[in-house]
C-alpha cells in the first residue's frame, strides 16, 4: 500500500478541498478508510519504500500491471474468437 500512497503523492492526481494536491498523510488516511487498514507510522512507510532497493521499488505495482495487462489481452482475444 506504500507504493500507492507514494505514488498517488507523486502524481499530484489527487487533490484536497482547496484543489490543491493531496499531501501523502492524507492519501495514507484515504487508503487506511478505503481498505480497513492501518499503515501504523504512514511516514516510516514512506520511508521503506524509498529504502528499498531501486529493482523493488515498484515490483509490487509491476506485478499489479502485468495481470491487467494479461486481463485486457484475455479479453481481447475472446472478443476476437466471437467475431
């Protein structure tokens, strides 16, 4: 959920009442609600992810990418296998 929350930050995507972009607590809280979670420190969070080695960083949002890009492919084809 750290890479979420880091990179929603990043995106500058989601924004607060003021229109301006959300800070990463509050995107951390929005998850927490969203999902019934808890981050515990959501800074400390933060701060693994960028500790982590740079071919992990995003290993878990590559994974999430593939399998939709794997889904469309899918779905492509049995769209195609019907016409």
């Amino acid at each position: 959920m750290g890479e979420f929350a880091v990179s929603f930050e990043l995106s500058g995507q989601f924004l607060n009442e003021e229109g301006t972009p959300a800070s990463y607590i509050h995107i951390a809280h929005a998850l927490e609600e969203a999902f019934n979670f808890t981050f515990g420190n959501a800074y400390k969070s933060k701060e693994r992810v960028f500790k982590r080695k740079p071919f992990n960083l995003t290993k878990a949002l590559n994974y999430l990418q593939n399998l939709i890009i794997r889904e469309s492919r899918n779905k492509k084809m049995k769209k195609d296998a019907f016409t």
